[in-house]
C-alpha cells in the first residue's frame, strides 16, 4: 500500500511579504519523512478568510493529512481558526476544554476577550497540546493546526505525532561530485530514474569557494533500493571521470 500524503499550508502576510523567512517547512518535511507520511505539496497564503477557506477545502480533498501554521494567535489577523471554521461549515466557538485550560493559565483578569480568542475553534475540533506557551492547536478532519513560531509549532507536532498513522518511513542517501557540471550527468541521470522507478531523485547542484559540483540525492521507503540507486549513481559519476563522495556537500 502507498503511504500516506501530507501537505501543508503556511498562512501568513509576513512570510509573502519576506518579513518573516518561514522555518517550519523543513522540519515538517523531516520529520513526516520519518514516520512515513511524506510532504507533497507547500502553499504559502495571505490571511485572508477566503484564500483559507478554499485552500483548506482543496487541500484536504487532495491529501491524507493537511497541515496549516500561522494565524491562531490572539490578535486580529489570526484568523485561521475562524476560516477552518468556514471551511468545515460548522461554528467557531468557544472550545470548553480550551477555555478552562487557558483560563487557568493566566491569573485572574489577564484571560481578556484577545486571549479568549485563542480558545475560540470549529465546532468538533480536538485540541493538540502546546507544551511551550499552553494555547493549544487542534485537529478537525484530517486538517491539523499548529501555530507560527517555530518553537511552538515543533512542541504541538511532537504532541499530535503518536497518533498520526502513517506508512514506511522516507529514506534518503546522497552523493555529490566536486568538478562534474549537471548537464554532463543529465542523459545518465535520466537512465538511472527509468531503472530505478520506485526512487525519487534529484539533481542539485552547487557552487563553492572550492569550487562547483553537482549533489545526487535518492529517497523513497525500500532502503534496498535508495541504496541501488545510489550506488548507480556514483558509478554514473566515475564513468565520467569524477570521484563520487559519499553524503551531501559541506556548506
């Protein structure tokens, strides 16, 4: 059976605007790879109600798991709670569980109608706990919702991962060329993807103080055959007079 897919979306003016590089994709990548739900697709969208609401509804007819970050904080552009809300058709309202957690949390007269907003969720939601600052995420569906800030984002992953069903787990294995152009090793590239069909591989290629360089990367979730391409690869690069080096280019 194929894995399970993933995709996600990351919401968020400040990350279009280039005000705020997005950190979390990489570790999302990463870290699904590795409990075999592989990351198939990025969308990067405004705050805006509708550009949710219909990518939200796209995404989840797509995918196993949709997984969004950003715009569940207290302020008024955090609106990702409310158009998931509007995605699923059910009321965002206050979550009793939420409200009693984040009423707790703050002393007596600072839980205020901003900080009520972060325990305000769809209808049916369930929470997915923040162990760094508290205010929880929450599932609907297969639609997962996490907060912005990195920190926060990797606790709340960590804390719904156990019961994220997924498949095989993504492995990859690299190696690099110091001195071999890309398009020398295009043609038998292409040779090396037809045989090994159940792989996934690319071409990077690089450029150094030292030098430039082209970096062969190999994933999939039959480590025999990663490996067997791989392999392939790096006698692809000797045939070509350049020394295969096991891994990826240091920086």
């Amino acid at each position: 059976m194929p894995n399970p897919t993933a995709c996600l979306v990351v919401i968020g003016n400040e990350v279009l605007s280039g005000r705020t590089q997005d950190a979390n994709i990489r570790f999302l990548a990463a870290r699904l790879g590795e409990i075999g739900l592989p990351l198939r697709e990025v969308r990067v969208i405004p705050d805006e109600r509708e550009a949710i609401v219909r990518t939200v509804n796209e995404m989840r007819a797509r995918f196993d798991h949709v997984f969004t970050t950003g715009g569940i904080g207290p302020t008024h552009d955090d609106i990702t709670a409310e158009a998931v809300a509007a995605a699923f058709g059910v009321p965002w309202e206050p979550h009793p569980e939420a409200w009693a957690l984040l009423e707790a949390y703050f002393r007596p007269g600072e839980f205020n109608a901003a900080r009520q907003r972060m325990a305000t969720m769809p209808r049916g939601a369930t929470l997915i706990a923040n162990p760094v600052s508290v205010a929880p995420g929450f599932t609907i569906g297969n639609v997962h919702v996490f907060a912005g800030v990195p920190r926060i984002m990797q606790g709340m992953f960590e804390s719904l991962a156990p019961s994220l069903a997924g498949g095989k787990a993504v492995v990859s294995q690299a190696v690099h060329a110091h001195g071999l152009p890309e398009g020398r090793l295009a043609a038998g590239l292409a040779a090396v993807q037809e045989a090994h069909p159940e792989v996934e591989i690319g071409s990077y290629p690089y450029w150094r103080a030292g030098g430039h360089g082209v970096s062969i990367v190999a994933k999939g979730i039959d480590g025999a055959a990663v490996e067997a391409a791989i392999d392939a690869v790096a006698a692809l690069m000797r045939a070509l007079g350049a020394e295969p080096v096991p891994g990826e280019p240091a920086a």
